[in-house]
C-alpha cells in the first residue's frame, strides 16, 4: 500500500458486504488454500494482519499524512 492516509480518504464508510470486498477476502482466503495453510495458520495471518492495521492507524494518527507508510514485513 502505497499512501494508508489516501488509502483510508478513497475507502472511507465502505460496507464490508461490498462486492469487491468479498472477493478480495475470497482471494485471501485462496491464496492461503494454494499456500495449504492451516486454520490455525490462517487466524494468526488474520490477527498479524490486524496488528499491522492498528500500527498504521495509530501512526496515520500521530504524523502529518504525508509522513506515514507501511514498510513490508
């Protein structure tokens, strides 16, 4: 993700029942059957994945927009 603050003004009110994003969570959820993880495997991704949101919120809350980015893990 390039810019979160963009990111976050273009997603802004998006209803989780959106088309798009079911089929984005449709892929994540294949990508992780091509990979075989397990269940257990998939709920730690999902939570490390959450950890990674909150670290980019709260940094999108305290810097200027134009400073915060997501470094890759």
């Amino acid at each position: 993700m390039e810019n979160p603050a963009k990111f976050m003004r273009q997603n802004k009110g998006r209803d989780m029942n959106d088309k798009t994003m079911k089929a984005l969570a449709n892929d994540i959820l294949a990508k992780c059957q091509e990979q075989e993880l397990s269940y257990t495997e998939m709920r730690t991704l999902i939570i490390m994945l959450s950890g990674r949101l909150e670290s980019a919120q709260t940094a999108l809350r305290d810097l200027p927009i134009s400073v915060v980015g997501i470094t890759p893990f």
